[in-house]
C-alpha cells in the first residue's frame, strides 16, 4: 500500500495518493512511520487545494515530531497562503530556535516582521543573513524592503511635520505617535523612527497619551 501511494504521489494522481495514505492511516494506526505518513497526506491535500486540511494534518504531524524543521516550514508557508500573519511567525521563531542560520526562514521571518511593523526586529534578521553570507540575494532583497518602507515611513512623517510646521522635538514627537498609531505600527517601532526626523530626543514619554 506505501509503493502505491509512491506511485500516485510521483505520478501526481493526488485523489488516489491521498486514498491509499488514509488507508494506511486506518490500517496501521500506532505506527512509528505515522508522522511522515500524515506529513505526506498534508502535502498532497495541499497540491488539491485543501489547505485546511493540510494545515490540520501539518499541525498532527508536528505534534508527534514538534523539531521536524520541514514540517514547520510546510505549514509557515501554508499559514502564509491564508494570510495568518501570526501563526506563521510562530511558526518561523521555532524553525530558527532549532536553527538559526537557516536563510530562508530568517528571511520569511524578517518579512513578516515588516508587516506587523517590527523594523527593527527585521533589519536583525537581514543583517544576520548577510553577514553570514555576503552574497545572499535574499538577504539583500530583505534589506531592500526594510529600507523602502522605513523610507516610506520617514516620508510620510516628515511632510506631516512640515505642513504641520512642526519644530520641537516635543511636537514632532507627539505627531509621529499619533500618525503612526492609527496605521498600527507599534510604539517601540514609532520611538525607532525619530532619530530620523531630525529630533534630538527620542523620549517615548508620551505613551501613557497615546497607547
């Protein structure tokens, strides 16, 4: 029965692979096999679009192996497909316990750093990744998004302070935590911002306002 899941799978009948997994599943159901075997069945579930049922199935196999880097990856990048921002993030700061020099997961953490507006936490991981290899062209394409949209919020706040007429620190301050705190950007994120604005304080004393 596992030499004709083989062959669909290689053969990308998919249905058919995914009857004779949960066949096996049924059949020998306190295998020690059993981990690859629904890590398998999620993999083909995905190659059908059925990505709740391959994340559910991910998510039985990593229970029973929880440092199994592929499987993790697997489903990150399936969490990635539905949108769930946080679960894969998740999923990316356990691959990188597990093993911190992997590129690639470094990397898809980075960028899911950027979007829930950790600037910081993301040009680490850039940076990390080149300095481990100079030439990685993931590495740089990280640190080009890091830099256009902490480029793109610097922009954004400096025409808000100059058509506001801003000029202390205090006020400049006080907009950059207003502006940025309906686009959602955390309040560490925001303090991170002002040494480019021009101010000479980066005093985030204004919270207890804002937040």
């Amino acid at each position: 029965m596992v030499d004709s899941a083989e062959v669909n799978i290689k053969e990308k009948r998919w249905d058919r692979a995914e009857s004779f997994l949960k066949e096996l599943l049924r059949s020998y159901p306190d295998d020690n096999n059993n981990s690859l075997i629904i890590s398998n069945l999620a993999t083909v579930q995905r190659y059908q679009g059925k990505v709740s049922e391959a994340i559910r199935n991910y998510s039985f196999a990593i229970n029973m192996t929880p440092n199994a880097v592929t499987l993790l990856k697997n489903r990150a990048s399936l969490y990635l497909e539905v949108d769930s921002v946080a679960r894969a993030l998740s999923d990316y700061d356990r691959i990188l316990s597990l093993d911190e020099k992997d590129e690639e997961s470094r990397y898809y953490h980075g960028i899911l750093s950027l979007r829930v507006g950790n600037l910081d936490e993301a040009k680490l991981d850039f940076d990390y990744i080149l300095y481990y290899n100079p030439a990685s062209g993931l590495g740089r394409e990280g640190l080009a998004h890091y830099n256009k949209i902490k480029k793109d919020y610097i922009a954004e706040a400096k025409s808000e302070i100059n058509e506001l007429k801003l000029k202390t620190d205090e006020e400049i301050i006080y907009i950059v935590h207003k502006l940025f705190a309906k686009k959602t950007l955390p309040f560490a994120r925001r303090c991170f911002l002002l040494p480019f604005l021009g101010t000479q304080s980066v005093d985030c004393t204004l919270r207890a306002i804002l937040d």
